[in-house]
C-alpha cells in the first residue's frame, strides 16, 4: 500500500480510537477513528470506514470514509463515491465522485488553498446563514370534467302549468 508518491504512509489503523493534534510531512491514512485538528505539508487518506471529526490542513487529502470539519487542502481534495463529508471546504482544486456526500460550503481555486492556519479561523471560514423554506399554499383539488360524458340535463318546471 503506498501514496501517490509511491512512498508507504503511515497508518492508523481500523481498531485505533485516536484523539488530539496530528502533524506529519509525508503521508498518513486513517481506517480507524480520529478527534482532534490534522496539520500536513503531506497527503492524507480517510479509508473506507474511517470517522474523522477535525478540522484538517494538508496540501492533498483523499476521502473515503467520513469527515466532520473544516478542511483546508492546498493542492487537491479528492471524495470518492463511499465519501460523506460534512464542513466547510477550501481547495485549489476539488474532485467529486458520484455517490459522495457532501453538505457544507467549499471555496475552489488557487487563492483559496493558498491560505494558512489563520485563515481557518472560526470567524473567517463560518457557513452562511441558509433561509427555511416557505411552504406553497395548495389549491383546492376539482374534479376534471370528461368531455366525452354527457353533460346532466336540465329540467324546467312551469309554476304556471
């Protein structure tokens, strides 16, 4: 198993529950489950049914598993169709598989993954507020009239008959 660079990353693995600051250089892949905030000039790799809940910096980052957080890729952030991501995103270039779940804002381009640690702050990087829908008042069904059915006739009685 090996990186884009064809180097071997590190990895934790799928029974390790691990919690607080992660920072490497070259590559790691997560299968297990990871709390805490992510800091990489590397590539990071969330397997397949791995639970990451982080706020994330890393100059390229795979997604197969899931992700809660904020992340900020410098190069290329890249979700695969098992993805479910759920943040706020910032990237010079982002690739969506079909299948992947992704709710949040993302910023896409190359002044938006040039961007440090402070530009990850809270106060920068908030999602927008989003408006409740208003419901569309519904019209009171009618019967559709047949036109090839007889219409009733009508009878006139005479009251002076």
């Amino acid at each position: 198993m090996s990186d884009m660079n064809g180097e071997s990353p590190t990895v934790i693995g799928a029974d390790a529950n691990f919690k607080g600051e992660l920072s490497f250089d070259k590559s790691v892949r997560i299968e297990g489950n990871f709390e805490g905030h992510i800091h990489s000039k590397g590539t990071l790799h969330i397997a397949e049914g791995a639970v990451v809940t982080a706020n994330v910096e890393a100059t390229n980052v795979k997604i197969e598993g899931a992700c809660k957080g904020n992340l900020q890729v410098s190069e290329k952030l890249h979700m695969m169709a098992s993805a479910k991501v759920e943040g706020d995103l910032r990237t010079s270039r982002l690739e969506i598989a079909d299948g992947a779940i992704f709710v949040g804002n993302v910023v896409v381009g190359q002044s938006a993954g040039a961007g440090t640690s402070s530009s990850m702050s809270s106060s920068s990087f908030r999602p927008s507020s989003v408006s409740q829908p208003t419901p569309i008042p519904r019209e009171t069904p009618r019967p559709v009239e047949d036109a090839n059915r007889p219409k009733p006739q009508e009878n006139r009685i005479s009251a002076g008959s």
